[in-house]
C-alpha cells in the first residue's frame, strides 16, 4: 500500500467540486438547474485573439518548446500594458514572468519562499487556492480577518501587535473577491509599510482590475514597492481567457528569479499560438473594456434585485464578477443556498466558502446572460406571489 | 531582506540554460554555431492538429475554464491509443488523467506521495528533473545506476541488498533517455515483482516509444501493474507537439484521484483548442510513424558517421531522439563538448549532464535537418583532413 503524502491530508474537496457533482445529479434527473455559482466568463474574447492563434497555428516551427520567461514580445506587450492601465513601469527583460495562469503562480512563489512551518497571512474571506497551496506546502496559513466593520481592509495596527516573526508571506487581493471591495493608494502604501516593517513578501493578486471598476490600481505602483511586492495578474477575467491560461508574474528581478528556477523545473513555456493571442489581447484598445462593463452593469442591475428579493443589502461601489450580498442577520448562508437549489434550482455560492467571514453572505455571479440572471429572478418572484 | 526557500539550495541552474547563454553570446560575436544539443523536435505536428485548433478557434463559449480531468472526448481517444498501441486498457472516467506536458506530472505524482525525507530511486544517467523536482520537495535522491555493463537496466537483486524502507517512489524511463535503451517485458515483469517486494510506487516515464522503435512497450501492459505503477506519456516527441504542452498520467483510478487531488489545487484544465488539436493527434493513423520514422533513420545515419568521425562506439538498436555515442576511454566528455564548441562551433550535450555515469558519452540530437548534420561531419573532416 503506497500511501499519500502528508501534505494531503490538510487539503479537503474544493466545495465547488462536490457541489457541482451534486447539480450534475439533480440536472440527471430533470431538474433545470440555473448556475450563478462560478466565476468563468461566459463571454468570448476579443476577435482578434483567436485570429492571433489562426494566423500562426498552421505556420512551420512553432510547435517546439517556447521559452520558460515567454516570447520577448510577450514580455514587451505586458510591460505596455502595465505602462498604460496601472502607470507602472517594468524591464522586460526580468521583472515579468508570464504563467499558464495566475493559479499555478501561487504554487510557483509559494515554492520559492516558503519552508514548512513558515507562516502565511491570507486573508478571509478569500480566494481558498492561497491555503490550500499553504496547507500542500506545509507552511501554517494565519487568516486576517476581513469584514464590513473595516470596510473589507486588513487592520494592521491589530495584526502588528502579534509575534509576525514567522510570517513569510501576505497574499491581498484587491479588486478583492468574493467582496468585490477596491483597494486604494493609501491602503496599498500601507501595506507596503506593513511588509517592509515586517520583512513579509506581499502579494497582490489583480485579476478583476478592469471588471466594473474605473480606477485600476497595480501595488507595484506604489514608491519602493517591488522591494517587497510581487503582482499576479491574468487574461481570463480582463480578456473572457480563462481556458487560455495566460497569466502574468510581476516584481523586481530578484524575486522574479528566485520564482523562476522553481518554474523552470516544473514546467515549460506556454504554446507559441497562445502567446500570440495574448499579445493580441493585450494590444486591444479601450472601446473593449467599454463594452464589457456595459454588459456586466446591466447584468448587476439584475443580480442587485435577485439580491433585494432575497432580502439581502450590498454595495454599490463593488468591481468584480459578483455581487457579494449580505443576508439579514437571522439567516444562515449555506442554508439560503441550499433552499435555492432545492426549491427553486438556482445554483450559488454561499460566503462560507470563502472563509468564516463569509458567514451571512451569499454570492451571485455576473457569469450569465441577463436572461438567465431574469429567470433566476422570476423563479424567486413567482414563488413569493403564490 | 525576504530569503528563498531552503528547498531551492538544492536546485542549480539546469547545464542546458548556462551552456545555452553561452552558445547566444558566442553566435552574438558571429560564431556559426550548430545546435545539435537539444531534443526539442524541429518537425512539424500532422496537419489535422492544426486544422482541429482552426475548427474550434473561432466558436463561442469555448473559451472559459476547462475541467481538470479534461473533455471526456479527450480521454477516450486516449484511452484507444493505448489499447491500439500498446495493448492496454485503460478507464476513460478514472484511469487517465491529461496534463499540460508530462514534465509538470513529475511534479505532481512527487507531492502526491512524497514527504521531506523519503527516498526516491532515480536513473544514473537519466531526466535531470527527477532530481531536481526531488530536491524540491526536499526528499532524498538515490541514484540506481545504469552503465553498458548491465546493458543499462537496473541491478535489482544488487539494489535488493540494501534498506529500502525509505523508498517510496522509483522513477524509471525506457525507452531510456539519453541511452535510448529500450525496455522489455521481462526487465517490466522485474520490476513490478520489486516495487510489490518493497512497497514502491514504480513510474515509468515513456514519451520515446515511437521514435525509431518497432515495439512500443507500456508498463501497465504487465499483469497487476496498475497496483503500483503509473505512467506518464507526452505527445511532445510522438507528435512534434513539445510547445503545445500535452501529456497524461495513466494508472489505477486510486493512484490517478490522489495524483488529481494535488493537480486540482495548483494549476486547470487544458485550453480546449489545444485538447481539440491532441484528439486529432491521438486519432493519426499509423503511416505517420513510418514517415516520422524514415526521417530519423536518415538523420541517425549522418549521426552514426559524426559519432565514428570522433572515434565513438554506439548501440544501432537504440530508440528516441539521440545517438548516445562512447568517447574512447582516454577522452573526457565535457572537454569533447567545449572543444566541438568552440573549434568547430557545434553545440552537443555531454553525457555527465544526465548524471556520473554519462562520463565517457557524448549525446548527439536528432532534432535537425540532415543538412544540418552534415554540416556538422563536414566541419569535423574537413578539419581532420587538414
């Protein structure tokens, strides 16, 4: 009997994971189930991007191994990017190490730093993959606590008057998710403060900077930031890529070495014809980021009133894929998530996903189309008139 | 000051990547330099791989988040490929799990089972990334040792003798790289009956068994071997698709969910244009392996006449990408390699790369025109004649 690793046992079925199994069995069975659970972008990408695949795919020599740091223009249409979006200056050379996905980053950089026993700081709610990444690695995740009394913002006056000798690392996620909160200049220098103060490696991973948000913000921004910073960002939510897996590594050539000899011995450079795609999207003018929050805005106006049907409050101010909706005190998440897919087949998640601070919370995607999201509505309408 | 993780003190830079900057800086000062170190294929994939990413690129909704265990349409067509080509059947729900390139499998399996301190039997020569992605996970690295004498096999009944309670995992790749030894049923038998003895999760990395082979050979064709070995395979060599990132990991549907159980917490689903493009691949039919075949023949008769033209013996039975020629003894391998690079500007790997029992052997690639090639013998006669 060959037996599993340790670090195993700390790492549970991602509830999405066994729920889904759940719906695919009640679907089996006729009931028609609506799903504004996940957070994969139902819409395609810009065109051009898989004119960028077609335009290569059938060209000789470009189906051999690529280059762990990607194509130089990759890295030059990314250091572009981050020039004109978040007014943050990169070297294309080392300071940009593009992944196949911003997901296996969080293994890559906790790779690179981390020593069992190390402590993380992560926060809750928040995105699980950052403990159970922590919990594979055998390092202790240390929650911070994030709630609407501090407006979604870690205190870290409260969390300096603890022993942080052990902390190695900070992951923060702003736009956050499930909260959909926006971080700001102050927090972001802050915390940069914090983490220098500390001698903690800060992590901020930017997926959802350009969904529904007009102010995008990179913490690598801030003055004396890439001393103790790192950035993930990515293509799926940005460009409707999530299936691409393209993601992105920033921060100073130090840290982005050191991330680097894990990666290079893990796995490969990414497909020629999906670097060609990102450099496509990533080359896309502003009228895109237009459109999409038009669509994602009519979409919340509906998802805003799925959430007052339910009795819920939010905030308007959120960005995001989400709406992050607070259910009246009485209620219980997973018990509200669980009556709406057994009585009216509506599939969401409850906050406690996310960490016990999702306690009260349930979250709806913007995923789906504004039929959908109406349907969703009147199956809730319906019942309460009858 | 934020220090790395004391599992990258282990880990150098790969031979290939310092040699590699070399070679740029020498073809940067006008040397005509000829890469013939480096197994990445230069032909193309089939056309239908091409023409299947084409077919897809463009449609909707196929641009979002793809399921770990990838489209069930992928796994079947593996699941005919190996019962086609190697006699082997294989579960598509649970027995087959695709990866983006077999390297990140050696990853994944590693965390799956290992923990700090285990030991793990690697082939001296062999893959530098067994030992690497050990030293990562800081467990203990014990090469087996593989030389002409045993007719590169393991010595089971010499490894036999010593304590092996500490082995968990075993790492074996035949076709062998860089040898290009082939694998037996007999030598397969062996070592299932070892892995049985001694509790040993066996894995027998197998991406080579087209090239130059008459007789692909699976492990899991032995009787009970699923009950402790898995294989990885790769459409990397067999189908010129080393940048596209295809690989799978087949074994028993307990061995596969522990396996999917680290894979689901660190990276996603293949993008589905590239699954689209694999099918096509699995589902060639047979005269693409004579043509591929014919091709490398041809090659491998330039490469015999270079590995001669050094004084070099060499194994005409051997199979996969290279010719692993012996130096005569008084000859050092690295100093054979420096001294083709920079008097007669070819770029070769020596054998002592691949670990101290490659001492003595030079590895010529077959990844270049037979132009190319004889290029490479006509530098060295021409030199030898003056």
């Amino acid at each position: 009997m060959i037996t599993k690793s340790n670090r195993l046992k700390e790492v549970q079925e991602y509830y999405f994971s066994r729920k889904l199994r759940e719906v695919r069995q009640l679907k089996a069975k006729g009931k028609p189930i609506i799903n504004i659970g996940i957070g994969s972008p139902d819409l395609d990408p810009p065109l051009s991007v898989s004119r960028a695949m077609v335009a290569t795919i059938e060209k000789n020599h470009i189906h051999g191994y690529q280059s762990y740091q990607g194509l130089p223009e990759l890295r030059d249409a990314i250091t572009n990017f981050y020039l004109r979006h978040f007014d943050v200056e990169l070297n294309p050379e080392n300071e940009i190490l593009p992944l196949m996905g911003s997901k296996e980053g969080i293994m890559h950089i906790s790779m690179a730093f981390l020593n069992a026993g190390d402590e993380v700081l992560i926060p809750n709610p928040g995105y699980p993959t950052y403990t159970s990444v922590t919990n594979l690695l055998e390092a202790t995740p240390v929650f911070y606590d994030l709630n609407d009394e501090n407006d979604w913002f870690p205190d870290l006056e409260y969390l300096s008057k603890f022993d942080l000798s052990k902390v190695k690392l900070m992951w923060i996620n702003y736009p956050h998710m499930p909260t959909g909160k926006n971080g700001t200049k102050a927090l972001f220098e802050d915390l940069i403060a914090f983490a220098k103060k500390h001698d903690i490696l800060l992590i901020n991973d930017n997926p959802y900077s350009f969904i529904l948000n007009d102010n995008p913000l990179s913490i690598l921004n801030i003055k004396g930031a890439k001393e103790v910073a790192l950035e993930l960002n990515s293509l799926s939510k940005t460009f409707n890529m999530a299936g691409w897996r393209v993601g992105m590594l920033l921060g100073s050539a130090e840290h982005i070495k050191t991330v680097l000899q894990v990666k290079s011995n893990m796995d490969s450079g990414m497909f020629y014809g999906i670097q060609q795609g990102a450099i496509a999207a990533l080359q896309t003018d502003d009228s895109w980021f237009n459109n999409l929050n038009t669509i994602y805005t009519k979409r919340r106006n509906i998802a805003w009133k799925i959430a007052e049907r339910l009795d819920c409050t939010y905030d308007t101010d959120a960005s995001g894929l989400f709406v992050w909706a607070k259910l009246p005190l009485s209620k219980d998440a997973e018990q509200v998530a669980d009556e709406l897919l057994y009585d009216y087949a509506v599939f969401l998640a409850p906050g406690t996903i996310f960490g016990s601070n999702g306690k009260g919370y349930i979250r709806i995607s913007l995923c789906v189309t504004e039929d959908v999201l109406n349907e969703v509505l009147h199956r809730i309408l319906k019942d309460k008139n009858e």
